[in-house]
C-alpha cells in the first residue's frame, strides 16, 4: 500500500468509455425489443459527497442506454451507494437491500448493485456475500471509476462479482460523466479522502488518504456548470482546508476560491466541511473579500470539552474555536454558522456535556447538526470505556435540541423586517408563500411577490417567521 495517490489516465478512462459502447450496444438491442429504453434506479446513502459519487454513476448508466427511473421495481439496473458513519446509516442500506430479494426472484435479470463506503469496510463483502445473494455487484469507493467495466462483467457472466480493495492512498479519476439533476444547485468535488483520523470516524478508513484535483480540473468544471445554469455551486471535500498540500502546484485552499471567484458569471460558491484545526485567518479574509462566496460557514466543533476533543483526536481546543469563529464574524458579521456535534462520545461526563450546551447558548449557531455517537468497529473509539448509559445520552441529546432550537428562534426572529437577497430555487407547500429560497448563507425561505423566478436572484423583505423557514415578499 503506497501513501501516494494514483492519478488515473486518460487512457484508462478511455478504456471504461469503451465499456459503456459496448454496454450501450447490449441496451440498445434490448430496448428494441422490448419497445422502450432500458432503466436504471439509483439510492444514496449518507454525505453530499456521496450524492456527487451517484451523480457520476448516474452520468455512466446514462451513457450506457439506461434512463433514470424513480422506483426500484421498475429498473433493469439497481444501484445503492451506502454510507458507514453511523450504524443506522448501514442498517437502513442493509434493509432495503433485503427488501429487493423479492424483486431478484421475480425477475432474476435485474442487476442489483452495492458501493460505496460501508461495503469498503473489511468485513463487509464477507457478510453480503453470505446473507445477500440476491447482490450481484459490490464494488467500493477506489473502484467507482471503474464501475462501466464491473457492470460489463456483471452482465456477460454468471459470478458474483466483489471488488472492494483498491489503493488505500486512492484516485483521481477525471474526465468521467456526470448526470445531475438540473435546477440551481450543483456539487463540485475539490478533494477526496482524510487524514484526519479522529478517533470515532470511519472515513479515513473507507475514502482513502486525501487527495485533490488539479485547480484547473476544478475551474473548467465550474465554468461547464455555470453554462449549464447551476447557480448554487457547493465545492465538497472531508476538509476542504487541506486542499492543495498533496498538489505540486502551489496553490492552497483560499488560493483555490479566489480562482473561483474570478470565473464570471452570477453564481454562488459554499463549500463543506471546514475543520477547525486547519480553517486560517487567511481563509475568512478571503471569504469576506470574495463577492461570489456565500458568507456561510460549517465548521464542525464534535465537542466543547478539550478532554473529549483530545480523545477524539481533533487537534484544537474549545478556546481556539471561540477566537476562530470571532475572528469570522468581525471579518463577516452577518455569517450564517453551523456545525456538527457528537454527543456520547465515549467516557463523555456531564461536566463534558454541559461545555458542549454552553458552546452552542454562546456561539448562536444557525444550523445544528446534532449526532448521538455510534461505535464503528476498527476506529480507536470503538476500544474506548463507554459506561453511559444510553437513556442518559439521549437525555443530552434532546437538552441539546432544546437549547439549539432556543438559540435559532432568537436568529430566525432578528430577520423580521430585514431586506435579504435570495436564491429562488423551487416550489414552497404554502399557499401564501408559494416558492421556496435561499439566503446566501443557506437558510430557507418562503416567498411570494412579483418578479420572482426560479434560478434567479431577487431581493425580498421578511415579513415573518418560524424556527425553520423565514418568509419573504419581493421588493
Ligand atoms: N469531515 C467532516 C465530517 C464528515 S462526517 C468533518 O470533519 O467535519 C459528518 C459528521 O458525522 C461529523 O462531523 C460527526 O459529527 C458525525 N460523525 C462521524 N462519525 C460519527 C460516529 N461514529 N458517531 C456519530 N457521529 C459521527
Ligand atoms: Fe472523519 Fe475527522 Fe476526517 Fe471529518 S476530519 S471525515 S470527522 S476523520
Ligand atoms: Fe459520506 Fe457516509 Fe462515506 S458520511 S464519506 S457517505 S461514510
């Protein structure tokens, strides 16, 4: 196992584009006969950078004659991209894999695929193999850019067919299809993979070492995106801080929006997950500075005890993340915050907890994403002493629910009668308010008014609001 990554070629990607022809040619027969296009049904797992993997295996199947279906019963080709972070994310891929066994028996020519993360864990393939045989093709995350040959495989032979190992130090694959779902927002991945190893993750285990894509690789696709009409582009990496440092150009991440930010057009840069230990002063001047970058920030704490953040590995203090979130805010008053948070790490105390509840009271975060910790097996937590009880992480859980809904009913209500510029971006349920749209930092809002387009920017007043949703009228 090398720690370098491996830059596919173009000539290997040529070579899975000569998979999909001959792909294309078996479907393309096949539609013939039955009269209408073969189909394909396709179910994400887990983190936007899953959602973007999908997209590039639905940009295969479609150069493979398969049209995108919304049912699984209705596909010729069924493909579940899973994720490992939390039990209940595999459990709810297991079940619906499960659930397909019917499917496979009544229609045994129906190709049912597994990927991604979860079955990129060593124990996995064994368990598929035994209790899923309804699964003909199971291929990992360092596989994905081989996918067109595996199905290939899949559908000339009778094997079952598990290709889960690959390179921990992991690909760049350019030049692949990618099928995405109109509208205004798009996903751009910058980088790939983590280093980071805190201790209760599972994805440095699952995506590989950290790796990014040439700079220009990331400005000829945005500059194909904002062609196409994306509006709302969010660049994806695990810690998008380290963009650049396994690059023989010199270019870091700020550098990288700053290009970004020069390609001309009307659109709106967010990007995700920014980790504390590596997020710079350098990086909010930047933000502040650059027009076309949202004034959004996701920076993940996990906790607000410095105990439990040195157990899980994350490499800064409570303190240190105070000053980088003042620091954010003088540069960019009206930034929009969010973050992850663990709570039941193991040996977590209530003294721990409490840090954590009064972080979330002081900061004032717009968005919260609150996880009750879930052992992974293989990570340095799984070995942890773990003697909470878990009625009483619950317990903490939901206080801290509580106290975060407090906190963003008091943000939500300071936008009462402000003028905000937004993002129209789809259909609301509401009468009143009958679109649904984005402020530059990401928070949801109803409108209604004249002048209001979908894919357009426009500039509304808050006339109300609620903990989850504003509601504006155009101006
Ligand atoms: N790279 C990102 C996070 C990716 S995972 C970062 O470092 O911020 C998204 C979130 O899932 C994490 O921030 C963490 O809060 C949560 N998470 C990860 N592993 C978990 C586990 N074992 N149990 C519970 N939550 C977990
Ligand atoms: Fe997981 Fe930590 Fe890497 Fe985020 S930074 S993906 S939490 S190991
Ligand atoms: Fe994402 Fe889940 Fe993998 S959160 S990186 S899909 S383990």
């Amino acid at each position: 196992m090398s720690n370098k990554k491996t830059v596919v070629t173009q000539e290997q990607i040529a070579h899975q584009y000569e998979y999909m022809q001959f792909i294309a040619k078996m479907t393309g027969e096949k539609a013939q006969a039955y009269g209408h296009p073969l189909r394909a049904f396709t179910q994400t797992f887990g983190c936007q950078q899953n959602e973007a993997d999908t997209q590039q295996i639905a940009g295969m199947l479609e150069e493979m004659g398969y049209e995108p279906v919304d049912r699984a019963e209705d596909a010729d080709v069924i493909v579940i991209n899973t994720c490992a972070i939390r039990e209940h994310a595999e459990s709810r891929a297991l079940g619906n894999v499960g659930a397909l066994s019917h499917l496979k028996k009544a229609r045994p020519d129906v190709t049912i695929c597994l990927c991604g993360c979860m079955v990129q864990q060593e124990h996995i393939p064994e368990k598929i193999k035994k209790s899923y045989p309804q699964v003909d093709l199971v291929f990992g995350t360092h596989a994905l850019w081989r996918f067109p040959e595996l199905l290939y495989r899949s559908l000339t032979g009778d094997k079952r067919i598990f290709d889960t190992t690959g390179d921990a130090a992991g690909y760049i694959a350019e030049g692949l299809p990618v099928l995405r779902d109109g509208g205004t927002k798009a996903w751009l991945s910058i980088m790939y993979g983590c280093n980071n190893f805190c201790t209760y993750c599972i994805v440095p285990y699952v995506r590989g070492r950290e790796r990014s894509r040439a700079s220009a690789d990331i400005v000829k696709e945005l500059e194909a995106l904002i062609a196409d009409g994306y509006k709302d582009i969010t660049l994806l990496g695990q810690n998008v801080n380290s963009y650049g440092k396994d690059l023989d150009e010199q270019i870091d991440f700020s550098d990288l929006l700053e290009k970004l930010n020069a390609v001309p057009g009307t659109f709106l840069l967010r990007f995700m997950t920014s980790h504390p230990k590596d997020a710079s002063h350098k990086l909010f001047d930047t933000m502040a500075r650059c027009d076309k970058v949202a004034k959004q920030l996701h920076l993940p704490f996990q906790s607000g005890s410095d105990t439990i953040l040195r157990r899980m590995n994350r490499g800064y203090t409570a303190e240190h993340y105070r000053e980088l979130i003042t620091y954010a805010r003088s540069k960019m008053p009206d930034i929009t915050l969010s973050s992850d948070i663990i709570v039941g790490f193991p040996g977590e105390t209530e003294q721990d907890f409490e840090q954590t509840r009064q972080l979330v009271a002081e900061i004032g975060f717009d968005m919260l994403f609150t996880f009750l910790y879930s052992k992974r097996s293989g990570t340095p937590a799984a070995k942890m002493e773990d003697d909470t009880p878990h009625e009483v992480k619950q317990a903490r859980f939901e206080r801290l629910l509580k106290t975060q809904d407090e906190c963003v009913q008091v943000r939500q209500d300071a936008y009462a009668g402000k003028h905000v510029r937004v993002l129209v971006d789809g259909h609301s349920k509401g009468k009143e308010y009958p679109l649904t749209a984005r402020t530059e930092g990401g928070l949801l809002v109803c409108c209604a008014g004249n002048n209001l387009e979908i894919g357009n920017f426009a500039e509304v007043v808050i006339e109300k609001t609620s903990l989850r949703c504003l509601f504006g009228r155009s101006v």
